[in-house]
C-alpha cells in the first residue's frame, strides 16, 4: 500500500497552462459553447427532477397522509416505499452522471488539444 500511495503522489495531475487571452479564445469558441450547453442539458433536468423528486416526499406526507399510509407489505406503507426509493434514484443520477462526465471530459480534452496545437503553431 504504501508504494501504490508513493506512487500516486509522484505523478502530478497534467495541468493546461494558458495566458489569459488563450482563455478567453477558448471561452469564445464554438466548441466550447457546445460542451457548456451539452452539459447544461444533462445538469440542469437532472437537478430539477431530483429535487421535485426529494421534496415529493415530505409534501406528499403531509398533504396526503392517507395515501403515503397505505400498507404495501406487511407494516411497510408508500412512504418507507418512497424514502428508501429517494436512495436508489440518487444513485441512478449518479452514475448517469458519471457516464455523461466521461463525454464531457473527453470533450474538453479535444479543446485543450485544439488549443495546445494552435499554441504550438504560433
């Protein structure tokens, strides 16, 4: 263990380097507008259907406790049914996420490419 923890600490993550106005031509391309709005599609519904989703729970309860009391199995009613689901649906978006994370890095890793090599062109 130790040597797999020496060796994770001998390799610094790669870090673009750019000056200001590298950035700023980065930030005003086409390219890089597509990867903010492909993430902006993905980040934002998943945002808003996890929250309605999370308070859903306690609205329900209280505006319709005869529903969210019905008995599914045994003493187990909606309710239980419905906070233990709140977990399972985390996870889903979490790992949902994290495949839609893997486009997106790859995304920006052709931009910072596209950028190095007019940066070396120069």
């Amino acid at each position: 263990m130790a040597n797999a923890e020496r060796n994770l600490e001998a390799v610094p993550p790669k870090q673009y380097q750019a000056s200001q106005s590298t950035w700023d031509k980065i930030a005003e391309s086409k390219e890089f507008q597509d990867l903010m709005a492909t993430k902006k599609t993905f980040i934002v519904p998943a945002f808003i259907f996890f929250v309605v989703y999370y308070f859903a729970l306690p609205v329900l309860v209280g505006y319709a406790p005869q529903f969210m009391s019905t008995k599914v199995i045994g003493e187990v009613n909606l309710a239980y049914l419905f906070a233990l689901s709140q977990f399972f649906v985390a996870w889903i978006i979490a790992g949902l996420y994290v495949r839609a994370a893997n486009i997106f890095d790859r995304l920006a890793k052709d931009i910072l490419n596209r950028a190095e090599d007019a940066k070396g062109g120069k």
